[in-house]
C-alpha cells in the first residue's frame, strides 16, 4: 500500500464487526499490495470502503449475490454511470487524512466562543473607523491588525487544519452527490443546504468548490481568510450542524464510496487475464480450476480438488508458497468482492485464519518460534472464526523455528489437529516424513523441477498429485557454482546418512 495507507485503514479499524481478516493474516496475503492491484476507485471514499470490504469476508450468498448485481450494474457502459465516474473523478482524493476518521471525531470540537471568533473583524472594523479621522494613524492600524490577524490565524489553523479539510471534501462530496446514480434525493435531504457558501473554506485538500486555483478571486479570499479568518468562524459554525447530522453524513458518505467500490471491482475484472464467479457449496471440498495470483505479471495457472487437508511438498522455490498465497487470497476475493482469478471455483463459505510468514513488526517481543505457535494457536481457537461452519487455514513450513526431531513430532500432531471435521488445512513442509504420517488426514500434492543439461534448474511451478521425491538444496549450490568439493562432501553426507542413520563430517 502506498504512504497514504494510514487513512485508508481508518474506517476499518472503526468498523470491525464480526469476524474480519486479521493483520497476521493480512500479511500473510500481503493485502496491502493486492489492495493497490484491485483499487480502482477514484475518491478517497471509495479507498476506504473497499479497503474495508476486503478484510470483511461475508458469509451470507444473498448478500454476496446483492453485490453482484450492484457490480455488474456499474460495469455497463451507459450515460448515467459516465456522469458518475466523472462526478467522483471529481470528488477526487485526499492525502494523509481519513474522511471518516476525522467524521467521527467531530465531537471532539470545542467552540472556542464568538467573542473570540470575531475579534479580527473588530480590530479591522476600528482601523477603517480610524482613517476617517486620521488617515495615517488609521492605515497604521490596519496594518499592525492584519498582521496581528495573520500571525492568530494561523495558530487557530493549526488546530482545525485537517477538520478545515475534511470539510472542504466532505461538502464537496455532498454537493455533487444528487448526481451519483443511485443516490436518492431522501438521503440528501436537509444535508444540501450545508455546502452553501462553503467556497470559503478554501482549496487547503487540493478541494475547492470554486474549482479554481491560483486565479485573484482564490487569492483575494486568501485575504480574507488570514485578516478576517472567514473560513475559521465558518468552520465553527458549520461544526454544530454537523454533529446533530453526522449518522446521515456518515450514510451519504459510505454509499458513494460503496458505489465508487462496485466501480472499481467492475474495472479490476476488466484488466485481469480471466475470472470466475464463485459457486458456494455446503460440503468440505475445494475445487478450484486454473487458478492465479494477481500480483505475479506470468502466472502458472493450477488446480485443486480436494475434499479434506492438502499437504504440499517440493524444493525450495519450487512454487509451494506462491500456491498457498494464490488460493488464499482468491478464497478471500471470493467472499469479499464475489471474484476469483479462476477458470472456476467451488467451496464452503468459511473463515480465512493464516500462518505463514511472521514478519519481525507482528512478533511483539517474543522469539520467532513462541510467535509462530500463537500464530497456529489462532486457528484452533473458536473465537476467531466468525459466523462460518469451516475454517480454512493456510500454514507454510510449520514450527521451522525448531529442530528436526521436534518439528516432526509436534507438527504432525498440530496438522492432525487441523485436519478436523471443520478445518480445511493447507500446508507447505520440507519434511518428508509428514507426507506418510498424515497420509489419512490429507491428499499429497507437490512441486518439482528438472536439471537441465548446462545443470540449471527448471521450475515447472505445476501442483502435481501426490508427495515430492526431489530435494534441490544441493543442485542449487551446483547451478550456482559452489566448490566441487563442498558439493561432493555434502553428497557423500547424505549417502551415509541414509546408510547409517548417523550424521559424520
């Protein structure tokens, strides 16, 4: 996500109900770059919105099947849905700053009092009085009050700038909503007749709704602004109004932004190689056909058919991972935005819990292996699985914080777990010894590669049945040149470990 992701997190974290995509999870999908490859959207409204859509998975069908239609609506080229995009074009976006963040916290504004608000009025009003009896002394004065004004301005400023800005956007947006279809004249009601005079709030978001910048008309009301604080005192009454309308502010603002969403979905699907829409079933099976990451620019395409765990084995940067990424974020994209990067795609609606890439900002002090295990622990714990009957989890090389022996032992327990009439489990391992343990709790899949004659290394990136036979970690030292003799001794190692049981140098 861009430097501008602090506020398009906002309306989420004040909107969490139910269940939602934590940041482990997040991370592990990186969300954050996926959310720049789907956004579309054209206001800062619509980045908040969809933002929140795609950590809020939804497990009502006639919910998802109402989004779809609102989605294809949206998609079709007509006059009116023109007007619309070119309407929030308009509205356009705002940087560093949360609408909804800053909506919210409006009663949070303490009147500072008229007195106080119209005394640049009174200093100017005196100095013009003045000239007419002595016209120096009274010029004198202008000049040491519009300074005085000037250098108090701005320290009111400071406080109100970002509510200043919010503001501008906000009853811009109102403005121009009437002509957003889909937007009834019943939700703005009442609301329009506070976008009335408010040019003077001025162009401080890079907003303004004289749609002008830089012309003597802008820079006379710069003027006015800093000798008479104009768009403070506005600001300040405006504040009032606004706290009793807020709910209705609030409304009026998510539905452009839902509708600025459903826009930017439609043209996300435009740009994609395929899609599919899902098919939601009842039963514990994953079908999935031909399926892609929408980060990667050459993807290979793969399936599943599965109905309980899936255990994936291969070599390194074999495609194990990319696999888990691919269908992790297109089980979200299913129940989120009603779209799957598949040719199809069939499965229970279900809760997304992941664990497969700490980063060291999500370990919080602890060590690397105590984290992971808090990771997994998530997934067996009820609280985090929301309203759905299954939970799908995603684990990659679980408890490689550990050694060999250990790992083994408890991770074939841990996944045995995880294989629960409840849960379906993906996970990616180097340990072998898992494929067998766990052969009647899950089907075996694996990535492989071949040498080729100038000994480099081909990756297929293809899922194949059934559990891997290769290992590369020694072919990749050769196709990198290590010493020939670090690659023989290493070989010759294994050879006798595989003999004796026993490792010797």
């Amino acid at each position: 996500m861009d430097n501008n992701s602090g506020r398009i997190i906002e309306y989420f974290n004040s909107h969490k109900d139910g269940f939602y995509i934590d940041d482990i999870t997040c991370n592990d999908v990186d969300l954050d770059a996926v959310f720049d490859e789907v956004n579309r959207t054209y206001s800062s409204l619509g980045d908040e919105i969809l933002y929140h859509m795609l950590r809020t998975p939804s497990f009502d069908r006639e919910k998802l099947n109402e989004l779809e239609g609102f989605i294809e609506h949206y998609s079709e080229d007509s006059p009116s849905r023109n007007k619309t995009v070119s309407i929030l074009k308009g509205i356009s976006k705002l940087k560093k700053i949360s609408v909804f963040d800053y909506l919210d916290k409006i009663g949070e504004v303490k009147s500072i009092g008229n007195i106080v608000l119209y005394i640049p009025f009174a200093l100017i009003l005196i100095g013009i009085i003045l000239c007419f009896f002595n016209s120096l002394a009274g010029i004198i004065f202008l000049v040491l009050a519009f300074g005085i004004n000037t250098v108090r301005y701005f320290r009111l400023l400071k406080d109100v700038k970002p509510y200043l800005i919010c503001f501008a956007y906000i009853f811009k947006a109102i403005s121009v909503s009437p002509g957003i279809e889909g937007i009834t004249p019943d939700e703005t009601k009442g609301l329009l007749s506070l976008t009335r005079g408010n040019f003077i709030l001025g162009n401080l978001s890079g907003v303004s709704a004289n749609g002008g910048a830089g012309n003597p008309f802008d820079l006379l009301l710069d003027l006015l602004r800093m000798s008479l604080h104009l768009d403070i005192i506005r600001f300040y009454h405006l504040t009032d109004r606004a706290k009793n309308e807020k709910e209705r502010i609030a409304s009026l603002l998510e539905h452009i932004g839902r509708i600025d969403s459903y826009i930017s979905i439609g043209e996300f699907r435009k740009d994609v190689a395929y899609y599919s829409l899902p098919v939601f079933t009842d039963e514990k099976h994953i079908k999935c056909d031909d399926l892609y990451h929408p980060l990667l620019k050459d993807p290979v395409p793969n399936s599943i058919d599965t109905h309980r765990g899936v255990l994936i084995t291969g070599s390194n940067a074999s495609g194990k991972s990319t696999f888990l990424r691919s269908l992790a974020i297109n089980i979200l994209f299913a129940q989120t935005i009603n779209t799957v990067l598949a040719r199809s795609y069939e499965a229970p609606l279900c809760s997304l819990i992941t664990s497969m890439s700490l980063r060291d900002d999500l370990l919080k002090g602890d060590s690397f292996y105590m984290a992971e295990i808090k990771s997994v622990r998530r997934i067996l714990d009820p609280s985090y699985r929301g309203d759905s009957r299954y939970v799908i989890s995603f684990v990659d090389e679980l408890l490689k914080g550990t050694n060999t022996l250990e790992r083994i032992a408890t991770s074939s327990k841990i996944l045995s777990e995880l294989g629960a009439e409840d849960i379906i489990c993906f996970a990616a391992t180097h340990d072998i010894e898992l494929t067998s343990i766990l052969k009647d709790r899950y089907d075996n899949y694996h990535f492989s590669e071949d040498m080729t004659e100038k000994d480099d290394i081909h990756f297929s990136y293809k899922l194949m049945e059934g559990p891997s036979t290769t290992t590369n970690a020694i072919k990749l030292l050769i196709a990198l040149d290590f010493p020939e003799s670090i690659i023989d001794e290493a070989i010759e190692m294994v050879q006798r470990y595989k003999t004796t049981g026993a490792w010797q140098l």
